[in-house]
C-alpha cells in the first residue's frame, strides 16, 4: 500500500510537470541602432532566469517548463550578420524542464529581461532587451557634414552654402514601430509601415532643401519608447519636431487628415482626447520596463516652459494643415490640441500629422499609392518652408541649449 501511495504521487508530479509545459507561440527579434529586443510570446507567464558570462560574452536564459517548438526554433533563423549585439542565438534542453537560450554576444551588454502581460492582439510575452554599455552619442545617427571651426556648437553645412550659414534641422518620427505596429487598415496595412514610407520621404524631400536637414527618429521597424523620441530630437538640436501617423476609427467611414499639438489644459474635442489616449497607450503595446526611471526624460517631460513652444507648434500645424487641405479633405479646419506624450519637448515646436485614416478603405488605398504619397509630403514640406519664411530662425538659440 505503502509503495502504491508512492507510485500514485509520482504521477502526479509528473502529470503536474506535463501540464505546466509550455510551447511559445511566437518569437520575434527586432534589431534597432540604440537596442536588439527579443520578444518570446506565450499563452501563460513565462518563468524565467537569467545571467551573463564573459570571455567569449553570452547572454543565457533559462526558461522553466518551456518545450521546444517551432516557435522557439525560428528565432534563430531571424537573426542577420547586420545585427549590432547578437553573433549567434543557441537554444537547448539545459536539464528537465528547462530550455536554454544563449546568446553569443558581439560586445558586453547590459540586458534588460521583463514580462508584459497580453495587450491587444499579443499574449503573455518576455521581453529580452540588448542595451550597449556605452551608450553613442545621440548625434551619432545624423552626423554634420562639416564642423565649425571655431568654438561654436557644431553645425550641418551642405555644399554651396556659405560656411558658418545656418541649417533648420527638422526631426521626423515615424510613429508605432517593431512590438507596436499601430492602427491595422481595412484591408490589412499596418500603420508602422505606411508611417515609415512617408517619413523616409519626407527625409529625402526636406534634405533636398537648401537649408534644411531632416533626421529619422526610427529609421526601420523597430519600437521606440514615447518618451525617448522626445529625447532624440533634443539631443539632435532639432527645430521641428514631427510626428507621421494614420490612425484607425471605429466606423470606416471617418476619414481626412488631422494635425495636432499639445495642450496644457485638456484637450480641444473628445475626439482629440480619444486620439491621445491611444497613441499614449503605444508605450504599453510596444512593451517599456516600467522598473527603470529615467530622471533626465522627467525632467524634460515636466519642464513649464512649454507655453510659447506650443504656441510655434499651433503656428507651425496651421502652415501644414493648410497645404494639406489641397492634397486630402481634412478631418477638421484647425488644429487640434490634447495631451500627446510624443509632442513634450519644452523647447521644440512639435506636431502630429494624421495623413489619413488607414480604417477608411479608400484612405488606406491611398497611403499606399506612391505618387500620393509624394503630393502628401509635397504638401507637408510646403507647409514647413512657409513656417519658417514666417518664422526665421535668426539666433543659434535651439543649438546652444543644454541637452
């Protein structure tokens, strides 16, 4: 009897062991300038712990009670020779119930591993980010042509424009990005991808300017905290800073573009209110670790000296919602205000731009159309050069703030 209760116990550990096994559904690895992410999706929490070695540096997970899978054997297959941190991804049975995964690292890391709990169409998901220890410089994505060669800030020069001229350097941010792809269009865009099509052409139109030079927040598919875009652009000397978007609504029918600034005192309508709520909600789709503070972005993004920035932003939106209005029907004659984290630079004019409404189908048909996309930038870039003839920039003032 004494045996059988033994035997009896035995299996039930064991089928308790069956039961907890688990099986990714999937895995992703989204290679960025500042960071790798690694995102391993599953339908339960993930138990996990992790630790670093040296000589070679590696990087090791252990994952309780996950089996391999497809999944889970995919994710090396994702990883390319161009990735920054990662030299190899190696998965195994470390012992019973636990699946390894190594790794083999380019360079010291300093990782960031946090759970995110399922949000939209995700699940539960483990978020393995790959930080360098030394982080580059923030100019480092955009570098001047040529430096000053005095003890002025440096400046960007192009050639046939005299040598210490000034010029206007517009920061573009294509919203959503990698983990958070932003709106889903009636018949399948994702917002993330039109958004980073009209920003690369923005670029292209604005740097065609003989006295401008635009930078890329993100420059592929890759998630960007709200509060870092804010960050970059300050730490890139920007001008201008703006926002590309084409959201979604819940009737397909809205359509028409929109431009928006931030607002101090609440938003202008419940519509603009709804807008901001949802695009401040990116952070909790594109996954952040809620455990790290960042004193110098609180210090940014609390900063009170943002009433006559927001005043050069409404100025700057009714140059560009104009110009729009010739390329689309828009949403609404005016700007519109709320409370958009993205927009909380205290010293940069700063906008967002709804192109269009990806839900609406004739909209989406649009914003994938190339030549319309260049009449939409077109119109965008006229509306930035009527801005500044209105509102030179006179005074080095914006290059020689503390970052």
């Amino acid at each position: 009897m004494h045996v059988l209760l033994k035997f009896l116990l035995l299996c039930g550990v064991l089928a308790s062991g069956w039961a907890q096994a688990l099986q990714l559904s999937a895995t992703r690895l989204w290679p960025s300038p500042d960071y790798t992410r690694i995102t391993l999706e599953a339908a339960q929490p993930v138990v996990h712990k992790y630790f670093t070695l040296s000589n070679p540096e590696r990087l090791v997970i252990d994952l309780e009670g996950v089996e391999a899978g497809a999944a889970l054997d995919a994710l090396a297959g994702q990883l390319t020779a161009e990735d920054p941190y990662i030299g190899a991804i190696r998965v195994g049975k470390n012992r019973p119930g636990v699946m390894r995964l190594v790794l083999d690292l380019k360079t010291p890391v300093k990782p960031s591993v946090f759970p995110l709990q399922p949000l939209g169409e995700y699940g539960h998901r483990l978020v393995i980010d790959l930080y360098p220890t030394q982080p580059a410089p923030a100019t480092a994505a955009a570098p001047d042509p040529l430096k000053a060669q005095d003890d002025s800030p440096p400046q960007a020069v192009k050639p046939g424009v005299p040598q210490y001229a000034r010029l206007i350097t517009v920061a573009i941010d294509a919203g959503h990005g990698g983990e958070d792809p932003g709106a889903l269009g009636a018949n399948g865009s994702r917002e993330k991808n039109i958004t980073l099509a009209l920003a690369k052409k923005l670029k292209q139109k604005i740097d065609a300017q003989e006295n401008m030079r635009a930078v890329l927040i993100r420059d592929g598919d890759y998630f960007v905290p709200l509060g870092q875009r804010v960050v970059k652009a300050r730490a890139l000397k920007a001008d201008m800073f703006m926002s590309i978007h084409a959201d979604a609504f819940i009737k397909p029918h809205a359509r028409g573009s929109s431009v928006f600034a931030l607002s101090e005192n609440g938003a202008t309508s419940v519509a603009a209110r709804w807008l901001a709520k949802r695009e401040n909600e990116a952070d909790l789709v594109g996954g952040i670790n809620i455990d790290v503070k960042d004193p110098f972005l609180k210090r940014t993004l609390i900063d009170l000296s943002q009433t006559a920035t927001i005043n050069d932003s409404l100025k700057l939106g009714h140059a560009v919602l104009k110009e729009i209005g010739g390329v689309n029907t828009l949403h609404k004659p005016h700007v519109e205000q709320a409370g958009f984290a993205v927009l909380k630079a205290p010293d940069i004019p700063s906008i967002l731009i709804e192109t269009a409404f990806i839900s609406n189908p004739e909209e989406e048909k649009r914003l994938n159309d190339p030549d319309y996309q260049d009449k939409l930038v077109d119109a965008i870039v006229d509306g930035v050069k009527r801005y500044f003839e209105t509102h030179p920039i006179t005074a080095p003032s914006r290059l020689t703030r503390n970052p």
